[in-house]
C-alpha cells in the first residue's frame, strides 16, 4: 500500500509544483501577458519534477501528463515570444524621436500580431485534454512520492547527463555566433536550474548557489534568444513589404532587424567574456559533482 500522501514530503512538492500550473491556468486563457508567462514556468517546473518524485516515473500516467504539459508550453511559446518582441520593440522606439509612420506601423503590426496569436493560443489550450490531465496527475499523487534516496539518485542522473551535454555543446559551439545553437543549450541550463531547486528543496537545507547560477546563464542566453527571434519577424515584414512595393516599410523593417541582430551580436559578447562553461562547472559542482582531476 502507498504511504500516505499527507506524510509524504515528496508528494507534498509535486502538489506545490501542480497547484502553480492550474493556478494561472485561468488568466493565461484569457490572454493574461504574465500569467501566460507563469503558466510556462510552472508548467516547465512539473515537467522537471514528475520524473523526479513520482513513485512510476515510466508509468503511462506521468509518460501521459508530460505530454500535454509540453504541449501546453509549445501552445502558449509563440504568443510570449511576442509578448518579448513588444517589449523590446517598444523599449527600442522610445529611444527614438519622433517616431517616422513606418516605425508606428511596425510596432502597430506587431501588437497586431500578438492579439491574434493570443487568440490562437487560448483555441488551442482548450484543445488540449487538460481535465484527462488533472485526472492522471491526482492518480499519481494519490501513489505516493518516491523515497529521498531514490530522489537524489534520479536528481545526480539529470545533473550529470544535462551538465556533460551542456559543456560538450559550449565547447562544440565555441566563439561561434549560433542563437539557434545557444537556446538549445540554454534548455538543458533551464533542465538544470528545476534539478537544482528540487534539490534544495529536497534536502531541506539552506539554498545552494546552483539555481543562481543555472539562471544567470539561462538569462543572458534567452535575451539573445529573444533578439533572434525579434529579427525574424523584422525580416519578414521587410520581404513582405518589399513584395507590395512598399520600399519605406521594407526599410524601416530593415533598419530595426539590424539593430536587433547587432544587440544580439553584442549580448553574445558579454555571454563568452562571462565564460559559460566556468558558470556551468560552478554550477554543477554546487550541485555535488566532483570537480575533474587535474
């Protein structure tokens, strides 16, 4: 018989992490900025702790529920990238005066934009099987957690083979200038930064460093990420435009994308003055790997 779930310190943590993800489930469908922006998160948190504390980690259950939690991500992603690009957009223009009508008309395109993707976004979130979802997670609750020791061998699993890819994948990107490359890697950080936390928590001591650190990387790697993803869409209005005949839009979105990819082309400077592979061996060994023999 599974111990009881009220006396079950794991399960106690998978419910904070289930309870975070239905809480802003709610706003996030009604197009809430923010709360689509937490749902991501708390959504990203379970996912890295289902596999972690759940007592059937390969069960058909939790297999079930990582899926629609993923999906959930993959549904909500395009409108924050939007959100992002708004913002950065708008912090851009204000530095500028006075505004020319093809700036205006950029930054009215991309608020159009986001409006539709968010009305895309909630159609699909209603598509997902959510009460199936809210289903399989109380039957995994209602199994009980997995024993600390098994939590921390699990947790050592994901620390050692996210943190080999990690290093291997700076060290195969380099120098190199690779957004595409680079927000790859910054998903394992991100793996990572969930592992570590659970971690801290799991011990019930004081907070490691390896959270901090985990999300530094993750920051810097995701507004360059965020810049890439801007200059797509700027490149794109200008083919656009171009295709219409309308020179001055295809210009002024030609403009901004430049400035866009050199800010990233910048932020990738501070990231490799930074050394990412330093933070990510301060990182790991806050979180118990050995450091290498000399």
């Amino acid at each position: 018989m599974p111990k009881s779930a009220l006396a079950d310190p794991m399960i106690d943590l998978l419910r904070q992490r289930i309870r975070a993800v239905f809480r802003h489930l709610p706003k996030g469908l009604a197009g809430d900025e923010e709360a689509i922006h937490q749902m991501r998160v708390a959504g990203r948190r379970l996912r890295a702790a289902l596999p972690v504390l759940a007592r059937r980690p390969e069960g058909r259950r939790v297999h079930r529920a990582l899926r629609v939690l993923r999906d959930l991500a993959r549904t909500a992603g395009a409108s924050r990238d939007l959100d992002v690009g708004v913002e950065l957009l708008t912090d851009r223009l204000s530095t500028v005066a006075p505004l020319d009508p093809e700036q205006k008309r950029l930054r009215t395109r991309l608020r159009a934009a986001r409006a539709r993707s968010r009305m895309r976004m909630a159609e699909a979130l209603m598509d997902l099987e959510i009460a199936r979802l809210r289903r399989d997670l109380r039957a995994v609750v209602g199994k009980g957690g997995e024993d600390a020791f098994s939590v921390r061998v699990r947790l050592r699993d994901v620390r050692d083979e996210q943190g080999e890819a990690l290093l291997k994948g700076f060290e195969t990107v380099g120098t190199r200038f690779d957004p595409e490359a680079l927000h790859a890697l910054r998903r394992r950080a991100r793996k990572l930064r969930y592992a570590a936390e659970i971690g801290d928590l799991v011990r019930g001591g004081a907070e490691s460093k390896a959270p901090a650190l985990w999300k530094s990387l993750q920051e810097r790697i995701g507004h360059i990420h965020d810049l890439h993803v801007l200059a797509g869409w700027l490149g794109a209005q200008a083919t656009a435009a171009e295709r219409r005949g309308q020179t001055a839009l295809a210009a002024a979105a030609r403009a901004e994308r430049t400035w866009a990819v050199s800010t990233a082309g910048t932020l990738h400077r501070h990231l490799l003055e930074a050394r990412p592979t330093e933070i990510v061996t301060q990182a790991l060994e806050a979180m118990g790997r050995a450091r290498p023999a000399a």
